[in-house]
C-alpha cells in the first residue's frame, strides 16, 4: 500500500534526513536532502573501495548495481535494458539528442519551458544538420499548446521534445497528450522529466515518450553526479552515441567495432559506483513512499505556500499551469532575488533564485525577472511554511 503522509509518517522520514535537523530546506528542485539509507549506501561503498580496491567492490556490488537498473524500470514501467546510468540529466538528454540522425529540413518541436542545457545543444545539433528548431507554444494557462502542437505536425517533424516540469516554476506540462500526438505520428518523443521524477508518478507507457532523461539528486533524493536515460527498445539502435567507450562498444578488428544493443550504448565504462548504487535505494525509497502518495502531499504543501506569498507585500508568484507540482517561482519589488536567497540562507533557509537565461524562451515571454525558487519536498511542513514565510516577512520588512 502506497503511504498516505501522516504526520507520524512524516516525523519519522524526517528522523531518517539528517538534513532537516540544521536548515529548512525548500531547495528541492536545486537537490533534495538525502534520506540516511542513500547516505549509507554510498559511504559503505566507498569504504568497501577503500578497503578491498575500486573494481573488487564493483564486483560485489554488481546486485545493488543490478537492482538500480530494475528500481529505474519499475518506476518508468520500462525494461532494464532500456535504461541507461547516466552521470547527470543533460548528458543523458545529450546522448539521445546528439545521437539521433537528423537531415537537412527535418523540424525539431520544443516546448516554451525548454531548459538552457536542452535548447543550446538543440541549437548545435541544428547548425550542423540543418534540421530547424521550432518552439511549441504555451497556452494562456502556460503550459504547452497540445492544439497548436496537433496543427504543428506534418511528415518532416522529426522529434518532439518537452520538458515536463520546467526549471522555473510550478507548471506540469501534459506530457501524456503529446504523448498521443507523438504515437499517431509515430515520432520520436524526448521527455526531459529531471523535476518531475521524484515528485510524481512517471509510466513510460502511460506518457508515450520514446526517451526520457533525469537526474539523482533533484526529487528523487539521489547522489549528485547520478542520472539516467530511458530509450524505447524500438529506438535504441537507431541512435548512435555521440561518444562510444570500450562499454558502450566493442573492438571486434582493426577496421571495426561493435555497438552494444542495449541502452548500456549510452554509458561510460568509468562512473561514480557508490552514486549509482546510492541512485538505486533513492529510487526504492520513493518507489516504496508510492509516487501517487509523494505527488498527492507535495501538491497541497506548495499551494499552501503559494497563498501564503501571494499574502505577503511586494511580493508576485510566478507560477503558472493547471496542474501544479512542488516548486514555487516569485520576486518582489524590494529586494534582488540573490540578495534575498543569501539573507534566507543567513536564516538557514534554502532556496535558489532561476535568472531568465536557464529558460530563456519562457522568462522572454512571460517578461520574468530574476526569481527565488522555494521547492517544498514531502518531509518539509506546514510549520516550515509558516518559519518561512516570516523569515521572508521580516526581511522584507527589515529591506524597506
Ligand atoms: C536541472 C534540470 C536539468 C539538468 O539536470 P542536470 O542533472 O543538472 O544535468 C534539465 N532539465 C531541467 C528541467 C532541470 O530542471
């Protein structure tokens, strides 16, 4: 049975994140605080390095490494030779995307959300190939035009990428709606899922990406240095790595190698060991809390918090969407968004601040300032809330 977040529930997955004890972390989108058990998996791991040598203590680690791939699988309700361990989400997506043939005149569909990373490399990929990008709009509503993708759609649209949570803010796209369109269409979908894995349930099936790229330490409370890539089984050969290792290939003659079939093509030979392991026992850990459950308390906290910033003087929340996940975007009038995420953290509070260029195509559109970003997880209270929202109160106050 998937948890239902009692407060009891929720002292004691605070007992196990030592974190909660020194700061109120509301960084969660940036890197959430880690529970104990993926704290103790990686430092065991290491010790086990240290003791008996790196490539002995891989080998007895090879069912831990084993069960990261089936805990990713499950999770995505893909096959474990579709997941590829990756050491962040932006190489993941990278390998996908560098990877994939594009021809001259091919149009490649990207989301308004689009971060940085994803679009800066879509722009080289198109310099090289000749392939065009082309920007999905956004609804009033701000998430992606599912209408406009439909009228956008025609023989050349030769991959669609989204970003279902963006960086800078609130808004779930529906992913599974483009989703449709990408299967009617039968065209390659690229979901960049790095703020809504952790947060919310993620089915590969019931979305119908093609790909789909993710990081550790954001919701999923894994080590940083840690990612992972999903490649449908029917894809997976026809994308050719940008970079290939003695893993992801083999030497078969002077004049030849082999790339391996499975989604392991994406990996490196050489990775954080610990981390991967680490990556595992995060995502069992949410497995186990059920992702439904995790979405279902995360939602109601960061509303909470969202009315309690719209109450505050000079200060605007930026969210937008219909559906709303864990993080919260805002500025005020009085204070620079970086001058006031160090006087939070003077209070230990933790937060990030999103500048326009992570999303520039959105922060153009919607004419966004800098912002500090509060991305409640679901060990964080209401009580958290309220020391928050004075914390902020007072220093605004203190500011004018
Ligand atoms: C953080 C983030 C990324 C990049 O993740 P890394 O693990 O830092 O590479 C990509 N997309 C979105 C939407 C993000 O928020």
């Amino acid at each position: 049975m998937p948890a239902s977040f009692s407060d009891d529930l929720v002292s004691s997955l605070r007992e196990e994140t030592p974190g909660t004890q020194h700061v109120l972390h509301f960084n969660n989108a940036g890197a959430s605080l880690p529970p104990q058990p993926v704290v103790d998996a990686q430092m065991h791991h290491i010790r086990r390095e240290a003791e008996i040598g790196g490539y002995e203590a891989k080998e007895e680690a090879e069912e831990k490494l084993e069960d990261t791939y089936d805990a990713i699988a499950t999770m995505l309700g893909c096959q474990e030779h579709e997941v590829a361990l990756m050491q962040n989400a932006t190489r993941a997506w990278d390998m996908a995307f560098y990877g994939f043939p594009f021809e001259t005149g091919d149009r490649i569909l990207i989301s308004r959300a689009a971060y940085a990373s994803n679009y800066i490399a879509a722009l080289q990929v198109a310099e090289k190939t000749g392939a065009s990008i082309e920007v999905i709009p956004s609804t009033e509503i701000g998430e992606v035009d599912v209408d406009a993708l439909r009228e956008m759609m025609d023989e050349r649209v030769a991959m669609i990428t989204l970003t279902h949570v963006p960086t800078n803010g609130g808004l779930v796209n529906p992913a599974a709606e483009v989703g449709a369109i990408a299967r009617d269409w039968d065209v390659p979908y690229l979901l960049d899922a790095c703020q809504s894995a952790g947060q919310m349930p993620l089915d590969v099936n019931d979305i119908g990406c093609t790909m789909l790229s993710a990081t550790g330490r954001k919701y999923l409370r894994g080590p940083r240095g840690t990612g992972f890539l999903y490649v449908h089984e029917d894809w997976i050969e026809r994308i050719t790595p940008p970079l290939l290792d003695l893993h992801a290939a083999t030497w078969t003659g002077p004049e030849s190698y082999a790339i391996r079939p499975d989604a392991a093509r994406f990996e490196t030979f050489e990775t954080y060991v610990g981390g991967m392991v680490g990556l595992g026992v995060a995502v069992r850990y949410a497995l186990d809390l059920g992702l439904e459950a995790i979405f279902e308390r995360l939602q109601p906290l960061a509303a909470t918090l969202r009315t309690r910033l719209d109450a505050l003087d000079g200060v605007t929340v930026h969210d937008t969407g219909t559906t709303q996940c864990g993080i919260t975007t805002f500025s005020t009038d009085r204070m620079d968004a970086v001058d006031l995420k160090q006087k939070l953290r003077e209070r230990r509070a933790n937060v990030s601040v999103s500048s326009p260029p992570s999303t520039l195509l959105d922060a153009t559109a919607r004419n966004l300032p800098k912002m500090v970003r509060a991305s409640v997880h679901y060990y964080n209270t209401a009580d958290e809330i309220e020391t928050f929202t004075d914390h902020l109160q007072k220093i605004l106050h203190d500011a004018s």
